[in-house]
C-alpha cells in the first residue's frame, strides 16, 4: 500500500464524494481507488496472470509448429473476412 497526500480541486473532489456516497464508501481513499479500478484500464493496461501469459505462449507455439511463418495473401484475407 503506498499512502500520499493529494490537493484536489473542487471538481475532483465533487466526483469523488459522489463514487463515495454511490458506491457507499467510507472515505475518499476508498472512492479514489473505486475510479482508478473502474477507469484506470482505459489509460494503463494491468499485469496479465502468469496462467494467461503461459497459455498465449503455448498458442503461439502451436500455431508456428502448423503453419511456420506462412504469410496470407490479401485474397485469402478479404475470403476470411467474407469481403
């Protein structure tokens, strides 16, 4: 957990007090953590699971051991895509 003082506008607090009462939050700390975790993905993407990153290896793994480094043609994209 990492602790910090913040200076919040009237805006910024304004929001905060509203995730605070919506989401019946005892604290601001609480409710600034609410909208991180709500909108935070939009800006950083979090850590994907280590079971996640083994499973897109394997895949990558299996797809390269099939079809090599076979590159597609535009052809056989838009018959793919149904264009």
């Amino acid at each position: 957990m990492v602790f910090a003082r913040v200076l919040l506008d009237e805006y910024a607090n304004k929001v905060l007090n509203v995730i605070k009462a919506q989401f019946g939050l005892k604290d601001k700390s609480e409710a600034l953590n609410k909208f991180v975790s709500m909108y935070g993905a939009e800006i950083v993407e979090k850590e994907p699971r280590d079971e996640y990153v083994k499973k897109i290896i394997s895949i990558e793994e299996t797809h390269l051991k099939k079809y090599g480094s076979k590159k597609m043609t535009l052809k056989e994209l838009d018959v793919l895509c149904e264009a």
